[in-house]
C-alpha cells in the first residue's frame, strides 16, 4: 500500500517550521494531535532535534503514519499513540502541543474536548500550536474558504471552519493566553497559546 500523500502538508510545512522552532525553543516534549498522514511529523521532528515528537491519530491512520517514519526515520520522532478526542489521552503531561487542520475536521463538542485535554496534559507554560482556517467576527477571510467551508459540510455536517474568537474563548478556559495569530499562506493562520495556569 502506497503512503497516505497531503499535497497541502507539502505546501505549508516550509511555512511552519520556522514558527515552531521558536515557539518550541524551550520545550523539550511536543504532542502532535491528529497527525494525518504523517508528512509533519518527519519533517519537523528532524529541524528540533532538542525535543521528542510524539505522533499520535485514530487508530485507522496509524498505517500510514508508521510508512512515512520507516522511510523517513528519525532519533526523536515517535511512532503514533492512539489518540480518540472522544476519550481519555494516553500521556501524562507534555511541554508542547501541535495540531494542524484538525479543529475544522472534527465536530464541536470534539473540539471542546480537544481543549480540555490540552488543560489536563499540557504543562504550565506549555505552548500549543494550532494551524488551520479560521473566521473573524463570523466572517469568511477568503471566497477559497467559504467555498472550503461548503465543501467540508456537504462531506460531514459536523465540520466547519471555527470562528476565530470562539476558540480564543475555549482556549481562555483551559489557562491558555494567546501569545500570536500569524497569517500564513493559503488563507490559513497559525495560532500559539501558552499555558498560564
């Protein structure tokens, strides 16, 4: 079976990195949820060789994940651990957290999950990195997106581009304070979080 492939992984990973090798300058732990297809991982984990990149997703991608890290291996990435949103993690505590393109993916009370168990795992002043689309004061920031947005709730009427400052408000819940909300290319933002209780 041939690799799981993400043409936007590809696409945006340059863009990231840079971002994440200061957001996570002190960290020495970082959890990435919902790995996908597993392209990130293999190329992050190698540029922030000082911290251990833990993958993790459902179950049905580990497959995919476990092909990209045999060929592309690396000392401090990690093979997946089963992640469900829906159910207690599997980790203890970490410095870091990384997820992209996953809060649009998943439904709303996942998404409030996803930030409970950021305030249980996540150490005090953690980071926690999030890159995805996301609306403004309910607005679209693109006809891309609204089209994205259309496109995603015929597929799953669960899934939708989040409003920017109904995450920010989760995110407050779970003692996180937004540090930074970075425009990125393709109509996309990363958003970086640290954990101040």
């Amino acid at each position: 079976m041939n690799k799981p492939y993400s043409q936007a992984c590809e696409n945006n990973k340059i863009h990231i990195l840079p971002l994440l090798i200061t957001a996570f300058e002190d960290c020495k732990s970082v959890l990435e949820i919902g790995s996908g297809s597993g392209q990130h991982s293999v190329y992050f984990a190698p540029a922030l060789p000082w911290l251990t990149w833990q993958t993790s997703d459902v179950l049905d991608n580990h497959y995919g994940i476990n092909q990209w890290l045999k060929e592309f291996p690396a000392g401090n990435l990690q093979p997946p651990i089963e992640l469900d949103l829906n159910k207690s993690w599997p980790v203890t505590k970490v410095d870091a957290i990384y997820s992209a393109n996953t809060l649009h993916i998943v439904s709303w009370p996942l998404v409030e999950a996803f930030f409970s168990g950021i305030e249980k795992h996540l150490n005090i002043n953690g980071t926690c990195c999030i890159y995805g689309p996301f609306n403004y004061q309910g607005k679209y920031t693109s006809e891309s997106n609204a089209n994205f947005d259309l496109w995603l709730k015929e597929r799953d009427n669960e899934s939708a581009i989040r409003d920017f400052e109904a995450i920010v408000e989760l995110a407050k819940t779970a003692g996180l304070s937004l540090n930074s909300d970075i425009e990125m290319p393709a109509n996309n933002r990363l958003l970086i979080f640290k954990k101040l209780s």
